[in-house]
C-alpha cells in the first residue's frame, strides 16, 4: 500500500466489508445462543451437543473481532494522518482524493488554478509517503 490512492480505495473496500462483518457477528452471536447446553439428568446417554461447535464459534467470533479492529485502525491511520494536513490540503484531499470530484470543480471552489490543485495533491502524496517511513 505504498500509494494513497491504493490505501483509500482500501479504506473504502473495507467500509464495506466492516458492515458484513458486524452482519455475520450478529449471526455468530444468535448461533451461539442456540447452541443448547449439555443435559445432565442422564448419566451416561447420549446428547445431540457437539462439544467444539461453541469453540468452533468462539474462534469465528475472534476473527471477526480481529478483523473489525484492523479495518478501524486502518480508518484510525488515515483519519490521523488528515488531522496533520493544513486546511487547503484536507480539502484537496476530501474532494479529489476521497470523493473524486473533478480538479477542475475543485479548483473553482478553492478559488485556485488547476495546476495548484495538482500541486496540493502532490504535496499530500508525498507528505503520505513520508508518513509510511516513520
């Protein structure tokens, strides 16, 4: 993910799949309330629980838990590393690079040349890259 661009259209990407994330933690959770316990008045019959099926949801719960929190940091990176930018770079950066307006619109509305929208652009890409190695 060395460019910007490639890390927002995986930032967007993992938005979505954060939301089927929290879908399929529900149904793990549902699952897991299904799930009947052991019955105990008969010693030594036969119950229709599958001991691992609890721990085979625990697992699935864990890496569904595990992958939401990486998508969150990631967003947690990028929303950190705007935070930084100065106020015509954080525009530049919400209209071009996240939203993907024009740069021509763009540059009307900040009242500025294209060729200065580019240049912010520039400036951001490389402030991400500097970003990446420290």
């Amino acid at each position: 993910m060395n460019s910007l661009k490639n890390f927002i259209r995986v930032i967007k990407l993992n938005e979505e799949k954060k939301i089927k994330l929290y879908e399929r933690l529900d149904w793990i959770n549902a699952c897991m309330t299904a799930v009947s316990s052991p019955t105990y008045d008969r010693v030594g019959g036969t119950t229709n629980v599958k001991p691992e099926r609890i721990m085979l949801l625990l697992e699935k719960k864990d890496r569904c838990r595990r992958a939401i929190k990486k998508i969150e940091n990631q967003k947690a990176s990028l929303d950190l590393f705007v935070s930084k930018l100065t106020c015509k770079e954080q525009l530049v950066f919400t209209q071009v690079l996240w939203n993907g307006n024009r740069v021509s619109t763009v540059a009307r509305g900040l009242k500025v040349s294209i060729t200065r929208v580019y240049e912010i652009a520039r400036i951001i890409d490389h402030k991400w890259s500097i970003s990446l190695n420290t």
